[in-house]
C-alpha cells in the first residue's frame, strides 16, 4: 500500500458514546502513532444513524446487518465480512473486540486476502468472569476449540486491561489457547489531547473544593447505588457536597425520592445532576473534586476511575474492574463490594481529616495515563 497505511476496526453496536471511549480513542491513537488513516466500521442501526462520516480525521462507515430468525453469525455479518475481504489488501491492521466468533470468522478471511497484514485484538475482558470464558473451560477435544487454537495463531497481538486479567490468561489450563508472547497488558487510557484542547492541565490541589462524586447509570444493578446511599444516609458531610452525576434509572426514582424525604438535612448537600453530556463540564466537576466514589457490582474495567485519577480525585471503589491496577495501594482505598457501613467509615475519615488525601499524587506522573503511553507495547507488536 502506497504512502499511508490503514487501520480498521469493526465494532459491533456502536453509538455516539463511543466516540469517547476506547472503542474509538484506542484505534485513533494508534493511527497518530503508527501514521494510519483509520477507518471505523459499525452496524447500521435504528439509534445511530445520526454519527457523522467523519471525525478527528477518522472514516466512519455503517454496513447493514441482515436481521433474520435462525440467521448464522456469518449470514447477519455477511456485509461486513465482506467489506473486509474485498478491503483487505488495503488493510495494514486490523482490529477487533472480545475474540468472540465473529472476531474469529474476520481475521480468518482477512488473513486469507492479505497475509502479510497484522490483527490486533483488544480483549476489554471483566477479570472476575475469566472463568466463564472459553480458555477455562475443561473441554479440550472438541471441533469448536481446535477451530479457535488456529484462530489466535494467526492474531499477531492482544491485550487485556488488568494485571488480574493478564495473569490469569497466561495461566490458563489449556496449552493451546495460550497466547504466549501475543498477549501484553494495556490499560485504558485517557484523551489527552481532548483535555489539552479543553485547557485542563495538571490538577491543583490546592484548587479543589470539597466535593465527592460519583458519576454512572445511577439505580442500575451494576452500579449499586443502593451502597453509595445507605453509606451516604450515615454521614456527617459538614462542609463537604456530594454529586451524582448520570442518569436515573426509572425503577430506582422511588427509592431517590424516598432517601431524600428520609434526609431533609441532607437537602443542600447532595446533588443530583442528571447525566452531563458535555466533556468539559464534566471534566471541570472532576477537576475540582476531592474523592471519587464508585461502588459496582462488577466492571469490565471502570473507565470512569482513570478519569477520576487524571484529574487527582482520591478513590475509593469496590474491587471491580481494574480498580486494584489503578488504586495500586497509594491513590485511594478499596471497600468490599456492598458493605456501606465501611463505605461511610472511609468517607467519614476523609471528612474529618483522619484520612490524609492531599499528598496523594504528590509524586504521580499523569502522562502516564494516556493513551499514547499505555498502547505502547501495542504499537511495538504491530511495528515488528
């Protein structure tokens, strides 16, 4: 391929809200690095046909799907497989999500067109259910496995996003489903040049106001906003606000209401936003903040940590996700999943100053939270 090359990705139910997330920033920032164009692939459905053709310089293209009962994965996807076997000689890299079967059926057909091409998978896999995945399974002799050993044979790199989650892959029990020097560890990241453009620098302490916040789909069983409420209903904040931002699930409305009749005092204190779509808003709420709370159930990864770290919020999380990875024993503290009565103790420290929260990225680089840095073991794969 003359002058520069192409990354492309295809992600399966994409939306606007992508375009801030990984599914977006990960093949955006490999394409500054590696100086791909990039081009993004995504089914055309009935809440996305508003996405632009461009942005940031990167191709967006939908494909239809063919929705039928008893369809095979391979007819539904049949416009997509396509598009990337008729493409593929144009392709330098291509990336996919999960390793699931569709990934497989893609790089299977795209290696076949254009062998000399690379294949980055990105796993963006829960560490806690590795288990329910097929690399733990006992069942080694069955067609389906032996098609899938091939499959990872011809990735030429993918990566998970905790240290758990690395750990136990290069420890899975079943020899040939192991990656081998394939797998590297790369966490997410944030947009840095989204909050260099914002005009966000390092964070002040000095600057910040005493706020906690949490920021999810408030009331959804994954998040457990009961936790954070039964803890909050037990505190002293004084001075101290609390802010939860995002929207309100519609079953959980009552028990908002409730809480609130039940903690008049509290009327002042707490604040509920709704969700903040704008960046720079919500950037600038975490820039003045002092501790993020977040109390799931379970995450994938809990991008909203590494957000929280960039702009020096003190965390206090469940262990969820890479909570573990990003909290590391310095830059926050980890409560056990549902226990408000130690959720409240923790936050109570912090308010009455038992906690010392300042000094806890007095050292901290944050530059090494973007994504330019946390790819780059990614980007030396695909440059070999």
């Amino acid at each position: 391929m003359q002058g520069k090359g192409n990354i492309t990705i295809f992600f399966d139910g994409f939306q606007e809200i992508h375009l801030l997330k990984d599914p977006f920033l990960v093949p955006y920032y490999l394409g500054k690095a590696l100086n791909h164009n990039v081009t993004l692939l995504y089914p055309r459905l009935p809440d996305n046909g508003n996405l632009p053709n461009t942005y940031r310089n990167v191709q967006l293209i939908p494909l239809e799907l063919i929705e039928r009962r008893h369809y095979s994965i391979r007819k539904k996807y049949s416009n997509v497989i396509d598009y990337v076997v008729k493409h593929a000689s144009e392709i330098d890299v291509l990336m996919l999500f999960f390793g699931d079967y569709l990934s497989e059926i893609l790089t299977k057909e795209y290696k076949k067109n254009n062998p000399r091409g690379k294949v980055y998978i990105k796993l963006d896999i829960n560490p806690y259910g590795i288990r329910a995945k097929f690399w733990e399974f006992p069942f080694d002799w069955t067609i389906n496995n032996i098609l899938r050993s091939k499959f990872f044979s011809l990735a030429d790199v993918a990566s998970c996003e905790t240290q758990l989650a690395y750990d136990k892959i290069k420890s899975g029990r079943i020899r040939h489903r192991k990656f081998g020097s394939k797998l590297v560890l790369a966490p997410n990241g944030v947009d840095e040049e989204e909050i260099q453009t914002m005009g966000l620098g390092n964070p002040d302490y000095s600057q910040k106001e005493n706020i906690m916040l949490t920021v999810a789909r408030l009331g959804t069983y994954e998040k457990n906003t009961e936790m954070l409420l039964d803890a909050i209903g037990k505190l002293k904040l004084r001075e101290w606000k609390f802010y939860l931002i995002g929207p309100v699930d519609e079953n959980f409305k009552r028990k908002k209401e409730l809480f609130m009749s039940e903690h008049p005092d509290l009327a002042e204190k707490i604040i509920w936003t709704g969700p903040i779509i704008d960046r720079h808003k919500l950037y600038g709420l975490l820039n003045k903040s002092k501790v993020f709370v977040l109390t799931s159930r379970f995450e994938s990864y809990g991008l909203v940590l590494i957000e929280a770290q960039r702009f020096g919020n003190y965390l206090i999380s469940t262990p969820v996700g890479a909570a573990q990875d990003v909290i590391n024993n310095t830059y926050g503290q980890i409560v056990p999943n549902g226990d408000s009565n130690q959720l409240a103790a923790t936050l109570q420290d912090i308010i009455d100053n038992n906690a010392r929260i300042d000094d806890a990225y007095s050292n901290f680089d944050y530059t090494q939270l973007s994504w330019e840095k946390r790819l780059e073991k990614v980007i030396e794969r695909l440059r070999q």
